[in-house]
C-alpha cells in the first residue's frame, strides 16, 4: 500500500514537473520577442515584462513539488549526514510531520481560498496591460497543494525505510 502511493504520487508529480519545465520555452520567445522591440526597434511592449513575470511566477510555483520530489530544496544538514540511515529517516520523518505538513496543509488552505476570491471577483491586473491575474493564483494554490502532496510521499518513504529490516547503516 506505503509502495503503491509513493509511486503515484511520484509518477504524477514526475510527469508533472516535466510539463512545467516547458513553461521556461514561452518566457524565453516573450523575453526575446521583449528585447528585440525595446532595443532593436525603440518600441517595448507594455505586456512583455509583466508576462515573463507570471510565467516565471508559475513556473516557480508549480515546480516546488517536483523540487521536494528530487531533493533539491536547500537545507542545512550538517548534522543529519552524521546519523545512522534509520536516525535520519526518523529525523526526517518527524520534522516533515511537525513542521512541513502542519505549514503547507495552512498555505494551502490560505492559497486556495485566496484563489477562490479573485476567481469570484475575476480579478485583473491593475496595470495598463490590465490580465486576469485570477488563474494565476489558482496555479499558485495547486503549486502549494503539489508540494504538500509530495511532503506526504516523503512521509511515506520515510515510513517505508523505517520498516525495512537492516542494520540502519549507509
């Protein structure tokens, strides 16, 4: 049961993270097509910017999971790589239930209902470009969701070394 989850939440969250990794090909043609105006023609865009920016912004978002999936977050685990294999994922184990669930189930929640407001009111931008900001902010909530998603694969792998049988050692 531990086995199957984590491999789905991973398979989803790998197939995910792949198709946000796209997202960097528009900011760069947006990016590029920004420069070439500005500075070969002496006519910028009023939506250039702010387009790179919410791209960016997504694409950051929406690969927190698949970073966490990968192990990629900064930490500081200086005295964690002097533990024993099995220390480490019960350290690991009870920081992710203590701290990391406890803040993403939160911000998740906050960043859902904050997406579920500017949906309701369809909100835009306030520039002179004037987007619908309201699905960027649903892409960030299902970011924080993403993310907590895999916080509970960790758990799961967690509990999954925990269980095997071994002398605990690397």
């Amino acid at each position: 049961m531990i086995h199957k989850s984590i491999q789905t939440i991973d398979t989803i969250q790998d197939w995910f993270g792949f198709f946000v990794s796209m997202l960097i090909f528009p900011m760069v043609l947006v990016v590029l097509y920004e420069v070439m105006m500005r500075y070969i023609f002496g006519k910028p865009t009023s939506w250039g910017f702010e387009l790179t920016t919410f791209i960016y912004g997504v694409h950051y978002m929406l690969g927190l999971g698949y970073t966490l999936m990968y192990n990629g977050h900064v930490k500081v685990d200086v005295f964690l790589n002097m533990l024993p294999k099995k220390k480490k994922h019960m350290v690991s184990f009870l920081t992710t239930l203590v701290f990391f669930i406890p803040v993403f189930f939160l911000l998740s929640i906050g960043t859902l209902q904050f997406a579920w407001t500017s949906i309701i009111q369809t909100e835009h931008s306030w520039t002179s470009w004037g987007p619908p900001i309201y699905p960027l902010k649903a892409l960030m909530a299902l970011g924080f969701v993403m993310l907590l998603i895999q916080g509970i694969s960790s758990i799961l792998k967690d509990v999954r070394e925990l269980r095997s049988k071994g002398p605990g050692k690397e």
